[in-house]
C-alpha cells in the first residue's frame, strides 16, 4: 500500500509510470506490503489461473526474493517502473519494514525501483533469455 501521495501518467521510461504528488523526503516509508490490501499469490496458486488471467497477473506483479511468492500491488505502485538508479528501495537494510524513498522526490518527479535487484522475475520482464 502506497504511504505518500502520488498519481499515475505518461512515463519517459516506459507506458505510464507512478509520480510523486508531494515532496517526498529521504528515508521516507513509501510503501508496505498490506495484507487484505495488496495480494500474494504462490507460484503453485498463479498457474491454477486461465492464461490470459495469468499473463495479466505476471505483467503488473513482482516476483519476491524473499518469499518466492509473487505479489500484486493493488493500488498504483503496480505502474512503479524500472530504473538502475532508483529513487526507492527496500528499506529492510535500514531497519524498515516496507520501501524508503533513497533520495529527497520532488513533486512530479517519477518514482522507480530497480527490478533487478528486488524482483526475482526481472529476467522474464526484460526478455532476457
């Protein structure tokens, strides 16, 4: 669940992408995994889904390093996209429950993650085969 206000648009990195819609501080929570809210879907649940549902599924969710479990984010941080250098990250190393901004984000400012480091499914993601 998204922590800090934002709001989705057209990105320059790719399709639509999710934006700050305040200043967001360094260090700041960003977003935590909540249940009833956000969804985690075993791998052995998501192929029990009809194709088209799964290829859905697989296209907005991320692959947990963590758990093997792939989660599904149910508000806008699902359109959060890639970026080397990242403007979130997970904040476990530094003692947070959930996802820290690594960098003062300003308003308007595109908020990225780097999928290669937190989700295990980036190589599918980026058809690297």
């Amino acid at each position: 669940m998204l922590l800090v206000k934002t709001r989705i648009g057209p990105s320059k990195i790719n399709g639509i992408g999710l934006f700050a819609n305040q200043f967001i501080l360094k260090n700041t929570l960003t977003w935590k995994f909540m249940p009833g809210f956000d969804l985690e879907v075993t791998k052995g649940d998501l192929k029990k889904l009809p194709q088209y549902a799964r290829d859905q599924f697989l296209h907005y969710c991320y692959l947990d390093k963590k758990t093997d479990n792939y989660v599904m984010c149910f508000d806008d941080a699902r359109f959060m996209n890639h970026s080397d250098m990242p403007t979130i990250e997970d904040g476990e190393p530094y003692g947070y429950d959930g996802d820290i901004a690594i960098q003062n984000i300003f308003e308007g400012e595109e908020l990225t993650y780097n999928y290669k480091k937190e989700d295990a499914d980036y190589v599918r993601k980026f058809r690297i085969i």
